[in-house]
C-alpha cells in the first residue's frame, strides 16, 4: 500500500508539473489539491504548491508553502532555495539573508544561490559581497547566464549598480556597454552609464 501511495504521488506530482511547464498553472493546482487537502501534506506536494503560486504571483501564498517545506524539512536546501527565491521577489531581503546564510552558496557554484545571495548583499549594503557574488555569476559557463541573456543583462545592470555606488566607474561603463548592445532601448542602463561618464 505503501509503494502504490508512493507510486501515485509521483504520478500527480509528474501531471502537475508538465500541466506548470505548459504554463497552465490552474490545472497544475487543480492535480495537487486532492493531495493539500490530506492531512499532513507531503512537503514534495507543498514544494509544488509553492511553485506553482510564485508563477501566479500569490508570493503571499508561496511564501507559506515554502516555509512548511522548511519546517517539515529544515535541511533540504531546494526548499530554502525556493523561500528565498519568494522572500526576494517579496522585497524581505532580511529574511532572505537568513535562507541564503543557511544555503551558504560557494560563489563559484555561479547558480541561483548565488544570484539569490548577491540580491541579498545588495540590498543590505554589503556592496564587496555584491560584487564578487555577481563577478562569479559572469564568469565564462556559469550555469545561472549562460546561455541566458536576459538573466545576463540582468547581472551586468545590477553590478553596474554596485560599481556605480562605489565609484567604480570605468568598469562599470564596460558593462552598461554590454547590456546597450543587447538591449539599446534599456533606459536604467542609459541613466547609469551618463552618470558613470559624468562622474569618472
């Protein structure tokens, strides 16, 4: 009986998720609900959950999905991932601080966490951290821009913000040149690199 729960589970979860992946995110909560309503859901079913309500922008929701995930599972790094994931896009940058602390990403694993913690060191002010944390994510074979523009345009023009704080300039140009190439029309990237060349 055991196996079978198992085997159903995994199956609900597979509907689920391709029914996400073809981006029909009602008929990715309509296969999970049977499993939410049972008591104690699996947290694989609340993980699922939590995705599926961060890509309809309920963070609200998600962020209490993800953090059950964290209580019934406090060390599975996915689900403080995804919670740090849902506090950023929430702004929580603090809270988020502590998921990233948890995860402690190496910088040159180049990945979401890493992302997640350059966000984080950013937003707080630990402008060094910022830097070398979205350094690493532009190395050559990165998995979080490789073969990814717009999250690559999107870590040059957060860097470029960092060096523009710290007043480092030229090199901040170099990006802002990068992401105008990609993107003429970015008028962040306009703004910051005019005032790179006015400060410098």
């Amino acid at each position: 009986a055991e196996e079978l729960a198992r085997v159903s589970l995994a199956a609900v979860l597979a509907e689920a998720r391709a029914a996400l992946a073809r981006g029909d995110r009602v008929a990715a909560l309509a296969a999970i609900e049977p499993l939410l309503a049972s008591e104690g859901p699996d947290p694989a079913v609340l993980s699922l959950q939590g995705e599926i309500l961060e890509a309809q922008g309920n963070l609200t929701r998600a962020l209490a999905a993800h953090s059950a995930c964290v209580a019934a599972e406090p060390y599975a790094p996915g689900h403080r991932l995804r919670r740090a994931r849902t506090l950023v896009a929430m702004g929580q940058f603090l809270a988020a601080d502590l998921d990233v602390a948890a995860l402690a990403p190496a910088p040159e694993a180049g990945d979401e966490s890493v992302y997640l913690a350059a966000r984080v060191a950013e937003a707080l002010g630990r402008s060094t951290e910022a830097l070398r944390r979205y350094r690493a994510l532009l190395r050559p074979g990165a998995p979080w821009t490789t073969g990814e523009p717009a999250r690559l345009a999107d870590v040059l023009l957060r860097r470029s913000r960092v060096l523009v704080e710290t007043e480092s300039y030229a090199e901040a140009v170099l990006h802002l040149d990068e992401v105008l190439r990609s993107d003429p029309d970015r008028s962040e990237a306009r703004f910051l690199r005019g005032l790179a060349l006015v400060e410098s």
